[in-house]
C-alpha cells in the first residue's frame, strides 16, 4: 500500500501530527479477545441484572414492556436496513424512507394530529423540543407544567430550556389530576402548557379545557402521551393540542434499560416549518413513479447551521422501523386488545392489591396501566420483601426525589402479565407488608 | 416503484398477531373507560396479515444500500463494518430486557458495563470523566456547551461566544445555539486550516469555547492545534474536540494531550455499532477531570466494587435523556473495543489511514484536490474540473449508484467547491478500494467524453431522481385514505 501510495513509512503520512502527540505505547485497554471470551464477560454481567425474562416485573413509569412479535426482531435486523444510514442519496433508500414515511403516517393516525417527524432521540427531549418550539416564536420566555409529570421529562425539559434562559414552572402540589386554579394564575406569560395523560400517577384526563384555555390565553397545548393508551382514549389532536410527544419505545422495541427509546413528536399543520428533526415526503421521480424524499430540509442543522430549528442530525430510524412493523402486525385490533388487557389486567392487580389489609389506591380518577398504591410501610421495603419471590412489585416512588411520600408504590401491569403474575404480585405483596 | 404502501394492502378483519385470552374477570371498557375520555376517531391502522408484513418490509430492504452490501464511502459518517456480535451482545435477555428503574442492587451487570465503557472511553480520549448519556453526536455537543456555560457561570465569568471554522459541521452551530450562545464563525486558510492568527484575533473575553474538528473536515490534522490550545486556554476558553473524526486518531494520538477540554465521541461511528438507517448512536462526552461535577446526572459511582446512581450533584446541568442514553449501544461498543483490544484499536486508525491515502492516490489524476498532501481517515475531491465539462459533484455521486456503491458525502464541507468527501474505513479491502477507484476513474472519463451519461445518473436505481421541490411545494408527510383513490 505504501507504495501504491508513494510514501516511505506510515510515519510519513502522519507527518502533521507533531510527534509529541503521538502515543508511542498501547492503550491500557488488554489485548484482543475472542467472541466466546466476550460473552463470557458480558453474559457475566447480564446475569447480574434483575430482568424482565427472569422476574415478574411490575415496573412502568415511562418504560413499558409489551409483548414484541417475532416478525419485528427479524425483519429490523435485516442488514439491509440495520447498515444502512441516513437516506442522503434517494435512489437507493427508498426502504428506509418509505418506512418512516409509512411511519409518520402511523404516527399522525394514532395521535389525531396533522403530521408527525421521523423521530426524536426519547419522550423526553421530543418534549423539550416541543417546548422550545412553542417559546422560539417568543416574546413569553417560561412554560407551564400542569398536573402530575414524569419527573425525568421535567428535569429533562428544564436542563434544555435553561439553556436558552426559558423557565420551567411546575405545580409543586400536583398529585392526581391539573389543577386548573394553578394554572390560570401562572398561564399569563407562558408561551406553553405541557401536560400528560396518562399522567405520571397513572391517570387519564380529559385535557380539552386545559389545552383551550391555554389557547385562549396565547400559550401553546402540548400533550405527553403514551402509544398504547391512544387505542381507547382522546387523541391530542381530539382534545385540541397544538403539539403531541410521547415515548414510542414500548412500540416494539424492548426496554433496554432506557434506551435507544424512540421519541415520538407530531403537530398541527401550521408548524410545519418549525419541526425539529426530519421530515420523509412523497413525491415523484424523474419516470413520475411514486418516490419519497427527506423534505423541508431548511429547517435542519446541515443546510440552515445556526439557524436550524434543532441541532439534531439524526433519527431513531431502526426503532421506527420497529414501531413500523409492530404496528402493522398489531392493526387495529391488536392495539386496541393490548390496550384493553393492560386497562382489566391493571385494575384486576389495583382491585386485589387495594385489598390487602393497610394498603389502599391513592388516587380514585381513572387510570389506564399503572396507578399508585399507598403501602401500610415503606415502598422499598416491600419491594425488597418480595425480591425471594422473584417478584418487583414496582417502584417507589421516592426514587423520583425527595418530595415523594416513602410508602408509595409506582405499579404498572400490561398484557405481558397473565392471572398467575398478578395472583404472585399480590402474595408477594402481602408477605412483604407483613414482614 | 413497485412496492406499495403497507397500508394500500389493508383488508378489512385482517390481523397478524393473536393475544393471550384475558384470564382475570373483565370489569368492561364501559365501566373503566368513562365516554368523555374515549377515543372518538377510528384507529386507521393498516390490516394484514403477518406474511403479508414479512413480504413488505423484506421488499422494501431490497431497496436500500448498506455496509453489508457495499462500499458505503459517506466522508464523516465512518461506515465501517459492524461486527454481528456486538448485537448478540446487546440482545442478552440480562441488557434488553432490563427495566431502567429497577432496584440498583438489580442493575448491577449494566452499571458494571457503564463503567467498564466509561473507563476506556476516558483511556482512549485522555479527558477522564466520561458522560454516557447523550443519544447522538449532536446531543453530546450540546451537553457539552451546556457544561461549557454552566463552568463560566461558576466562575462569575458572562461567556456566551464560540469560536467554530467555517469548515465545521452544522450541528456545531446549531449546538451552540441551542445552548443559548452565539456561534462566531472562524475563517480556514488556504491550505483548509486554522491559521493561529485569525484564532487569536477571535478570541476574547466573551468566548466561552473554540469548537474544532481534529483532523478537520478537509480530512487533514490541524498542525497548529497545541499553539491554537494555547491560545485559547490563555483567553480563558475551553477547547471543544468535535470527536465525528475520531477514526483517525483512535490509538494513535489523545485529544487530551492536544489540550482539548471536551469531547464528544460517536459510537456508531469510531465504535462500529450500525446506523440503523439513521440511528440510534450515541454520542458520549469526555471532559477534562475539574468539569466532571457539571456532567449530566445521574452519574453511577463505585464503592468497593458495588455500583450507585448519584443524583446528587448539584453544580451538574442536569438531565439530558429520560434514563441512561441509548445503552444498547453502548454495550455494542464495550464489545468492540474489547473484542479489537488495544493493538486492534490502533490498527483501526493505521488503516483506516492507509486506505484513505491509498484511494486518494488513486484518484489524485482524475479530480482536482483543493488542499494537496496527505490525508488522515478521509479526503475530500473537488469536481470542479468536471464542472467545466457540464458535470457537477450531484450528478458523480448519482452515477456511483449505478456501479453499485454509495456516493460520498457531497457539496461539505462548504469550503471546498463541488465537493466530494469520501472516507473508506479500514475494513475495506484494496480490492474494493480498487473496484471503488475504477469506478470513479470511468465516471472521470464519461464526464469528459460523454457527460450526458453522467448527468442523466443513475440509470439502474429503483427511482431516479426523485423531484425534491416538488416535494416541498406540495407536502405530503402522510398516508390518508383517500390516497386510494388517486
């Protein structure tokens, strides 16, 4: 190769690095290891984690494990589209940008709303786009949380808002449902009102009054939603928002201790034009066969630089293939069984664990897969007590911050838990309150 | 095309996936479900059947370009191979199937590997604290300047200027204004460096951090990067390594030796994990050890071989993803870089080197190059010879397409006139190299002797030239049902 190349040593190709950069030994990082060495190791570790496969886990709060059919795994891991990039060059993306086109048309379906993105990197920072956007056309300079929210969308919202010198305000006092007295007094110079339903406590509220009073006092309506839920309830384009975001990882793709999650962003018509992130449209090519295109690419970082309306670059393009595929398997139909299972398998587990002696339901609104339960002794004791059973009955609450009452129990049931799960949750439960 | 949409093959009743009988008592959507709160619109989700759903989404594959297929020479996007076991890693029921709040003493194995990666990242960068919480190159730049701001503010010092060449990649701009600062853009030399002069005039009491691309996106090593360190250190700013080019410098040279403050690094490009057609990747940041308290929160800490989150860091600037960033990629990337060890680590850059130079000397005659001399891990050829023949860099990379390769990065940087950015990897081989160069070498001679069989490219590709103003003009970004009847 050197001498295809015309150089005397590799050294001569390198001649701008001055020498005293150069490392003159090894990294500290061991030799090369062989792959059966490496699954040693990591299975090692893997072993060590309390999973989904190996408990009965009632986790939720923002990370939802959803049955994800075989097809999904296999076809999102056809090379064709798991090695492929960004479709720069058109002619020879056509997959991946008809996926995502067939994406953002899912997307806009389930959510009522004109139009949706091609993806952002998680719910939280597709809500703290949303946020930016609505404030971007200023003057108004805070936004407004109502009502109980995911309390890592909060803090991710309030890092990325901080940023641009835009103020977070939230209701210190929100448990259950919006306080609608909070926000008429806090709503004059906000440029938007988030708000999620199903909320952080599990509850399901009809936000239509609170997304037009919003309106009617200039701020933007932004829903927080969750996939699944939107089968049965009130889209955000039903109830009036002007921008939805959710988390779409539990569309197919499993947990991953949190990521890569897919963050899902749509809008009425008339922000088109201030979208973060990538658009996929259709149009025709040269022969006026039917083709798609990244489109509206103004807007983004590579062309508009300091004036794009988001420095994102990419997408979450496989975990859409994925939601793609779900979705397509599950129709209609499927998602709204799934979605009917989670809402009598959650109240059945509500129903039982409400029972047991000293425990109660703390909020009575009604709620969709997970709800809150008050605990006769600290959350994490009872999560500790059930450990031996194989059981993780939830999440304490505290593990959100200090503001949260130590014998608040974060659960969450889906259709993954069949009667035998949630007859194990309830004893294990039990057991544990009585030590 | 002839693949129609998945939902121009809905029938009616149609299903392709069955669930579990419900066998807990059914209390009833009526009961549970109150009618103000119910969804009023139809669910216009297609109907199909699991076959019809395999043979769609296979058909549409058959439609992308991707690294297992061919050369994909996309300059700084480093689309090198992506090792099959990094995702039978990742896939481990003990990694995918984990909840990101399960009880601590229950996550364990993940914050082991966490740490593990974070330790090598900071090996491979010399900046010791690492964050692993940015989803993408883009978001670690922006977690980085929002460090940057958040030490000045410390300091009771008001920056908010950033130094960035006009070589740069736009997320740097872009970055930089999210953060809430100012970009203020630094003009390359005609050799496509920085020149430490323009550097020092630059600077002053508002700049809160030079951002720099090392080697740049010319493909070159910034000679002058200690004495423009220097300078900026002296001005008080921070000196920000925009990591998109890492490739090159992976086991043969440390940013923080160079005197860069901060870094990002993208996984899914220097660290092999696949690009999933647009993402996930992930984009970590490594920072100097006096900036590690502004670092996103939670960190995961070790006492005696047990792992914590700590939340409690109160000059952090907070979070920056719902949980802990995109850790299936970052197991992927723990396995690469143990799987390749240090000796394989530094053939990564000596190759990836070599390759470029090598490809680069093959194709020396046929293009013009605006900035001679060798190249590190990529280099970027000017068609502006070709230009003359009625040709422009569109219409090459277009023609590419139909030899069967990817076209490279075309028109950035924005420097270079009609460019073409082509950075092969080291996992190609001279073979492909070979074929790559004889292709371009073709394109070369058509330009000049037959220039319509070049601008009228590709000929072979599924679409040819899809009609982008069309596009923007009348948008369509959904599927809708009366797209039936069209």
């Amino acid at each position: 190769m050197l001498e295809a190349i015309g150089a005397e040593s590799f050294e001569e190709l390198i001649a701008p690095v001055p020498e005293q950069l150069r490392l003159s030994g090894l990294l500290d990082l061991g030799p090369p290891r062989s792959e059966y060495e490496i699954a040693r190791t990591l299975e090692a570790w893997a072993a060590r984690n309390h999973h989904g496969g190996a408990y009965r886990a009632f986790l939720g709060a923002g990370s939802y494990d959803h049955f994800v059919p075989a097809a999904v795994d296999h076809l999102s891991f056809r090379s064709e589209f798991y090695t492929a990039y960004t479709p720069y060059q058109a002619e020879v993306g056509q997959g991946t940008l008809t996926t995502i086109f067939e994406f953002q048309s899912m997307m806009s379906e389930l959510t009522g709303m004109d139009l949706a993105n091609a993806s952002l990197y998680d719910g939280a920072t597709a809500l703290a786009e949303a946020a930016l956007l609505a404030a971007a056309a200023g003057p108004r300079s805070r936004i407004a949380v109502a009502g109980p929210m995911h309390p890592h969308y909060v803090q991710v919202l309030t890092t990325l808002c901080r940023g641009q010198g835009i103020e977070v305000v939230c209701d210190p006092a929100a448990d259950g449902l919006v306080d609608r007295g909070w926000l008429r007094d806090v709503l004059g110079d906000c440029a938007a009102v988030a708000a999620q339903s199903p909320n952080f406590h599990g509850l399901v509220e009809d936000l239509s009054g609170v997304f037009a009073e919003a309106r009617d006092r200039g701020a933007r309506a932004i829903h927080v939603f969750e996939p699944h839920a939107l089968a049965l309830y009130r889209t955000p384009g039903e109830m009036g928002a002007d921008l939805a975001v959710g988390e779409g990882l539990s569309l197919g793709s499993p947990p991953s201790f949190g990521g890569p999650a897919l963050g899902l962003f749509a809008a009425r018509q008339e922000f088109v034009r201030q979208v973060p992130g990538r658009l996929i449209g259709e149009t025709v090519d040269r022969n006026g066969a039917r083709a798609f295109v990244m489109t509206l690419r103004t807007r983004e970082q590579d062309i508009r630089r300091e004036r794009a309306t988001s420095n994102i670059c990419t997408n979450q393009g496989l975990l859409a293939l994925r939601a793609t595929i779900y979705l397509s398997l599950m129709g209609p139909k499927g998602m709204r069984d799934v979605a009917e299972q989670c809402l009598e398998r959650a109240h059945y587990a509500a129903e039982r664990l409400g029972a047991l002696p000293g425990f109660r339901l703390r909020h009575r609104a009604p709620f969709f897969h997970e709800f809150v339960l008050e605990c006769p002794r600290p959350a994490r004791e009872i999560v500790s007590g059930c450990r031996a059973a194989g059981v993780i009955p939830g999440i304490p609450l505290e593990r959100f911050g200090a503001g949260h009452q130590a014998t608040l129990l974060h659960v969450c049931v889906t259709e993954k838990h069949l009667r035998d799960d949630i007859e194990a949750l309830v004893q294990a439960v039990g057991e544990a309150a009585r030590g | 095309m002839a693949e129609n949409l998945i939902f121009e093959r809905s029938h009616p009743g149609t299903r392709g996936t069955l669930l579990s009988a419900l066998d807990v008592p059914a209390r009833g959507l009526e009961a549970l479900v109150p009618q103000d709160l119910a969804r009023q619109a139809p669910l216009g989700l297609p109907e199909v059947s699991e076959p019809v759903v395999v043979r769609h989404f296979t058909n549409l594959s058959y439609l992308n370009h991707h690294v297992d297929k061919d050369f994909y020479p996309l300059g700084s996007c480093t689309m090198k191979y992506n090792p099959k076991v990094n995702d039978r890693m990742a896939a481990l029921p003990g990694f995918s199937l984990l909840h990101p709040m399960t009880p601590v003493e229950g996550v364990q194995g993940a914050l082991a590997l966490i740490v593990h990666l974070e330790r090598a990242l900071a090996e491979i960068t010399g900046l010791p604290a690492v964050s692993l919480q940015p989803a993408a190159g883009a978001q670690g730049e922006l977690t980085a300047m929002l460090v940057a701001r958040a030490y000045h503010a410390d300091r009771g010092e008001d920056r908010d200027e950033v130094l960035i060449p006009d070589s740069a990649h736009g997320t740097n701009p872009a970055s930089v204004r999210m953060a809430g600062m100012k970009a203020v853009e630094i003009k390359s030399n005609a050799r496509g460096r920085l020149d430490p002069e323009v550097v020092q005039n630059a600077l002053g009491p508002r700049t809160a951090a030079m951002m720099i691309t090392n080697p740049n996106t010319v493909g070159v090593f910034e000679p002058n990067i200690e004495k423009v360190a220097a300078a900026a250190h002296e001005a008080g700013a921070l000196m920000y390594l925009d990591g998109a080019n890492m490739n090159a410098l992976v086991g043969l040279a440390r940013p923080g030796a160079m005197g860069f403050d901060m870094m990002h690094l993208n996984l899914h490009k220097t660290f092999s994990t696949p690009h999933g057609g647009g993402g996930p990747g992930a984009g970590p940041i490594a920072v100097r050890e006096d900036l590690r308290p502004y670092l996103p929160v939670p960190a995961v800490v070790e006492e005696n071989g047990v792992y914590r989150l700590d939340d409690d860091r109160p000059q952090s600037i907070g979070r920056m993803h719902g949980f802990f960033g995109n850790f299936g990629v970052l197991v992927r990337a723990l396995t690469y870089i143990l799987s390749l060890g240090a000796p394989g680590l530094r053939e990564v850059s000596r190759n990836a080197i070599l390759n470029a130079n090598y490809l680069l000397s093959r194709l020396r005659e046929s293009y013009d190059l605006k900035y001679p001399g060798p190249c590190m891990h990529e280099f970027v050829l000017s068609a502006t010879r070709q230009k003359k023949q009625g040709v422009r860099a569109a219409d090459i990379s277009k023609r590419l397409l139909d030899f069967g390769f990817h076209a490279p990065t075309t028109y950035f940087p924005l420097i270079v006139e009609e460019a073409l950015m082509i950075e092969p990897t080291e996992s190609e081989t001279r073979g492909t190299l070979d074929r790559f160069a004889e292709a371009m070498i073709t394109i070369a001679r058509e330009a000049a002797e037959d220039p319509e069989q070049v601008k009228s490219a590709p000929h072979t590709t599924p679409v040819i030239r899809p009609d982008e103003a069309r596009a923007a003009r009348r948008l369509r970004l959904r599927w809708t049902p009366e797209d039936e009847d069209r």
